[in-house]
C-alpha cells in the first residue's frame, strides 16, 4: 500500500459510505442546510444522490469535505 493511500481517509470507502453516514449524522434537512444541492433537499434520496455526485465533481468534493471533517470532530470529542 502505498504512503498516500495510509493518510488518505477515504481510501476504501465508497461514496454510498459516505452517504449513508452523512444522512444517519444529519438528516436530509440538515444535510441540505450544510451543502445546498438540489437533491438532498427536494425529494432525496441515496439513490439520486448518488446519481447526482458521481456525474458533479464539485459536489462530491463537498460531501467528501464534509464527511472528513465530521469524522475528525467524532475523533476530537472522542479524545476528550
């Protein structure tokens, strides 16, 4: 394995994963409150979501951005 996939925390997760986790921690309303995209806030679904930021780049940069630094601030409350 390489040393860029050791510290790349996505590695290895799919972006269903990462859906998934965001709408359990979120909620849709919240969700789309935090990244403002049509299909989390009219009608979501995992399934058009997903549709939706494998086609947008800049969208599933954002999801990605969030699902990372929802992970560090578990990570942070954790320590504490």
């Amino acid at each position: 394995m390489s040393e860029q996939q050791i510290n790349n925390p996505l590695h290895g997760i799919t972006l269903e994963q990462i859906m998934n986790s965001l709408v359990d921690n979120y909620g849709w309303s919240a969700l789309g409150k935090r990244i403002s995209i049509r299909c989390f806030n009219s009608d979501p679904s995992i399934k058009s979501s997903l549709k939706f930021l494998r086609k947008t780049p800049w969208a599933r940069k954002k999801v990605e951005r969030l699902y990372i630094n929802t992970l560090n601030s578990k990570r942070k409350r954790d320590l504490s």
